[in-house]
C-alpha cells in the first residue's frame, strides 16, 4: 500500500507537485552555497523516502555507505600522504566495500549466503511455502547508481584526480533526487563545480531549457512507449505460438520501447535538475543511427559505458599489457578487455545466466567489428575503399546495427527457459 508520501518519480502528479515546491525553495536559498547545499540534502533526502519499497532503513543504508566511503575519499586526498601501500589500501578496502555493498543488494545468491533463506524471507515478509516473486530479497532502489559514485570518487580521489572532497557536497552527490533511481551517471568534480550559489540571470534560461527537456522526455514517455510496448515481444501471443516474423517485430518494438524509455526518463532527470540550476551528463546520443555497434554503444546509457570503460575496460587493459603474450598482440589484448567489460556489465544487469550470455554477445560483436575494421584497411582496391566511405556503407551499418541490437535484446529478455520455447517454435 502506497502511504501519502509515496509516489513514483517522474510517473506521479504528487512528483510533479513537489518538484515544483522543491525547485521554488532551491532557487530561494540557493543565492549562498551553504544554504542550497543544505537544502538539496535535506529535501533529496526526503524525496528518496518517498520512493514505494524504500523506507528509512533504505536511507539509512545509503548514508551509512556514503559516510564509509566519504572517509576513505577524504583520507586519499589527505595532503602530504605519500604512503603508496597506505593509501592503495585504503582504496582497495574502500571499492571492495561499495562492491560487496552492491552484491549483497544486488544478487539473491548473496543474501542467501550471507544471512539465510528463512531470515531473509522474514525481513522482505514473505510468508513460508509463499510462491516466488522478483522482489524476493533486501532490494535497495538506486543501490546501482550511486555505488558507482562512489567508486568513482574513492578511485580519482586515489589518483589524485580530485585534490578534495567536500562532506555536504559529496553527500549530495550520492543522493541528488533526480538522478537517484537509473542516473545519469555524473562525475564529482563536474557536480561539485555547480554547488556554489546560483548565478544571478540564470532563472529564465534554466526554466526554459528543463521544461522544454521535460515536455520532451514526457512526450517519449507518455505517447511513444504507449504506442509501442502492446508490439514487444511476449504481448500479447505466447512464445511457442510465435513465428519468425513476429518474433522480429517483437524485438523491434524491444529496441524503440527501451529507447523511448530509459531516454524518456532521462530528458526528465536532466530537465527536473535543470529547473535547480544543475546539469547533468547528457545519456543518449541517436544510438540508431550509430554505423556500427561499438559507437552504437558509446551513444547508448554513455555515462554508463563511460563508466564501464574508464574503471573496467582501461585498468583491466592496463594490467594485461604487462603480461608479455599481449605486447605484441594489441588487437588481442582489446578484444580481451572488452569482452570482460561486457561480461561485467551483463553481470551487473542482474544475476540471471541470460545476463552473462547478452554481455558475450555484445562483447562477441564488438570484437569482431574491430578484426573487420583492421581488415578493411588493409584493402587496397579503391572502388571497396570509395564504397567503404559512402553513405552508401553507412546506411548498410546503420540498418546492421540496429538488427544486431535487437536480436540481442532475446538474450536480455527472456530467460533460459523462454529462449529454449521460443527456439523451439521457431525450428518446428
């Protein structure tokens, strides 16, 4: 049962209603950064225990693991400590902490592990012999997103990218409400730049350009996603009734309703933050019409992928480098990293084996993009060469890509069992 103060974000008139609230009393107290500062914490603060299945305990776990690795960022940036072996493990105690922060909130696996079926059936409320359900285990809203915050910071901070951590700032950082539930993604320094107080004229423009972001995102939401999702796969007609060219459609619609969706959401989360004078990292850059699936993806969730490359892709990379097999062997070496990030990031879509699966395939897919790509060039006839630079060759890349995202999306979907009914009707 959804109390008073309980409302989807962004799905709500209630949100919207407070939005308009919060946005008032952030402009009010904005004209010095200590007083919006303050205010944002305590008014995200507030807004996340609104989110349905969230509650003080949610939040309180939240600030326990940003107080944690507050600490671990703050003694990183301690000037005048030089201690390698000090500070490299105060780094490493302080990621594997926000990992096994998001395992335990992630994976039902570990919870089972750590603390027993029975014990963790009694904390969700499930009753005994009770049929399964998706929110069978301790789930923490968010938890994804701001993990990845903090090991961002605890990571540059490490690096000594970001000279200083400010305590108000960074727990805004972690718990900024518009970004709270799927991002996007920001860095601190780039936050932490626009906590001072808001600019004198910046008002009528803000105003304008996150409503306009709203409206947009709304629009997306709203009227698109409603239109497409009664053609997804699985509506509508079982998966063993299905034939080939249902199955395309089906995926087809996957791809534009995931699209719609999550871009949606997205124009909404930059516009709201907009309204109070912030930005955030733009997340979606026409991914369909990328000529291939390697910018496909770096135009699709990119403060994600971002992500993933620079703190997957790059250190794994920078340590098999020094392995002497992968000297000599640099195309090698970045299909390797990349299939892992890939992995990882199926990994961290959900524990499912589908998962794993739909991360080998992209990863599959990238790679053998990049041994055609060193191929290609290798091409010394110049009617190939002129064909390759076309517009021509990039609509072929453009309706490829698109084909090869949506077939993907059956492995993101559908679990084992499904893909095996589904195969099996289409090869009957």
């Amino acid at each position: 049962m959804i109390t008073p103060w309980q409302f989807e974000f962004y799905n709500s008139a209630m949100f919207w209603g407070v939005l308009v609230a919060v946005v008032v009393l952030v402009r009010l107290m904005g004209t010095s950064a200590r007083g919006k500062r303050l205010v944002l914490l305590v008014l995200s603060s507030a807004l996340i225990l609104a989110i349905p299945r969230f509650g003080i305990g949610g939040l309180a776990a939240v600030w326990a693991l940003a107080g944690v690795t507050l600490w671990a960022a703050r003694r990183l940036c301690r000037p005048g400590d030089d201690r390698p072996g000090r500070r490299r493990l105060i780094a490493t105690l302080g990621v594997l902490t926000v990992l096994g922060f998001l395992s335990f909130f992630k994976y039902q696996f570990v919870q089972d592990v750590l603390i027993g079926r029975v014990i963790k059936d009694t904390l969700v409320g499930r009753p005994p012999g009770a049929p399964a359900t998706p929110y069978d285990h301790l789930l923490l809203i968010g938890v994804s997103y701001f993990s990845f915050k903090a090991i961002h910071t605890i990571v540059e901070a490490y690096r000594r990218s970001i000279p200083a951590v400010d305590g108000m700032v960074y727990l805004n950082y972690i718990t900024f409400f518009p970004a709270f539930l799927s991002g996007p993604i920001s860095r601190y320094p780039h936050f932490a730049a626009q906590m001072g107080p808001l600019k004198r004229g910046t008002l009528g423009r803000d105003l304008a350009l996150g409503g306009e972001r709203i409206v947009h995102g709304a629009f997306k939401k709203v009227v698109l996603v409603t239109l497409i999702f009664p053609y997804v796969l699985g509506q509508g007609k079982p998966l063993g009734a299905m034939g080939a060219g249902e199955v395309a459609i089906g995926l087809y619609a996957y791809a534009l309703y995931f699209y719609f969706d999550f871009a949606g959401y997205t124009d909404m989360a930059i516009g709201a933050a907009r309204l109070m004078g912030m930005e955030l990292p733009e997340n979606f850059n026409r991914p369909f019409l990328q000529r291939n699936i390697r910018d496909l993806w770096s135009s699709w969730h990119m403060s994600l992928t971002n992500w993933l490359v620079d703190y997957i892709y790059w250190p794994l990379v920078r340590k098999l480098r020094n392995l002497e097999f992968f000297q000599t062997r640099p195309v090698l070496l970045s299909i390797v990293g990349m299939n892992l990030t890939f992995i990882a990031c199926g990994a961290w879509h959900g524990e499912a084996l589908h998962f794993i699966l739909w991360g080998i395939y992209h990863g599959m897919g990238i790679s053998l993009l990049m041994i055609y790509q060193r191929q290609k060039r290798a091409i010394r006839i110049p009617w190939l060469q002129r064909y390759f630079r076309s517009r021509a060759s990039r609509a072929v890349g453009m309706v490829g890509t698109f084909h090869f995202f949506a077939l993907g999306l059956a492995l993101f979907v559908l679990d084992l069992g499904q893909l095996r009914e589904l195969l099996g009707a289409l090869l009957r």
